[in-house]
C-alpha cells in the first residue's frame, strides 16, 4: 500500500513530501518538486504559516502513518537539528539502471559536510560526461539520504538541483559545506 505525507521543515527550507511503498521509503522530495519520474508532487505553497515553521510533526490523518514513514521523519529530525544521522531509513528507488546505480552509490560516500563536483564523479567512474553523472544525480527520487545536494559545478557553483537551489545552498550551509 502506498502512502504519502509531507515533513514540515525548519524555516528557511521548502517542506518535504514523504512516499512509501509496503515497508520502504520510494520517495523523498522536496514540496514542488516534479520529478524526472513522470510524477508531479503536490503544489508548493508560497510561504509557510508560523505553525508549519516550527513544525516537524507527522501530520495528523486517520490511519497512523508507515514505521517506515516514521523512521524517515526521525532521520530528518536529526538531519534537521544540525547533526548527521546514525542510520539509515530501508529505501527502494525504481527503474535504477546500472548506471544511475553507479552514479548514485558514488553519491553516497560524499561525507556530511563534503562535496564532490559532477566532473569529479565522472572521473572515479572512468568515464568523460560530467553532464551524464548529472542526469543521473538529478534523477535521484531520494535527496537528503542519497545526497545529491553535495554534488556541485565544476567551478563550485550551486548548479543542478531539482529541490532548487534555495534549498540546496541551505542544506549545504546546515552541513558547513559553504
């Protein structure tokens, strides 16, 4: 059974649309964010109201949401209070070809706090298209726990993020990246 609710995020950070399949975690998205996927997510708000900012409740429905679901929202709790998660909530991400599976696995030993360039990924993998790691990087359905917010332009530059870049440069400044 699918189920989809939404994190409320710290001010300062566009709310997070949570999506999960059975017992994994298939989506995590910031609120509009349409993915490459074919799937628009919900519309995005133009400001969050005081409650929504200092809100990172599970919001109330009538069936309780997923442990999965759950355990993510803990994952962001911690992510969100400025510290680095000591685990790992179970995720699934579908059409994962070989390459976007490469790409992404590389995406995930960027440290807390560390970045990698799309140039830089290329070139562990053996190949020469930056623009290749970054279609695969921008395909990416799970940001935050697959960290595609630590990849950066070859010159530094905030470029490429299908969150939006607001949302990148706030995260890489909550990592002291930048």
């Amino acid at each position: 059974m699918t189920c989809e609710t939404i994190y409320h995020t710290p001010d300062g950070f566009d709310d997070i649309i949570l999506t999960a399949d059975g017992g994994v975690l298939t989506g995590l998205r910031f609120v509009g964010f349409v993915e490459t996927h074919g799937r628009a997510s919900l519309p995005q708000s133009s400001q969050k109201s005081s409650s929504q900012q200092q809100s990172s409740q599970i919001p109330s429905s009538p069936e309780p949401p997923s442990p999965v679901i759950r355990e993510t929202c803990r994952w962001l709790d911690i992510y969100f209070s400025g510290r680095q998660p000591d685990f790992t909530p179970v995720f699934q991400m579908d059409n994962l070809t070989l390459f976007r599976k490469r790409v992404l696995e590389m995406v995930c030993t960027i440290p807390w706090g560390r970045i990698m360039t799309y140039g830089e990924i290329a070139g562990h993998l053996g190949i020469r298209s930056a623009q290749a790691v970054g279609g695969a990087v921008g395909w990416n359905p799970i940001c935050l726990i697959v960290p595609c917010h630590r990849v950066m332009g070859a010159n530094g530059s905030l470029t490429g993020y299908g969150g939006g870049l607001r949302n990148k440069a706030a995260l890489l400044r909550l990592e002291g990246a930048i």
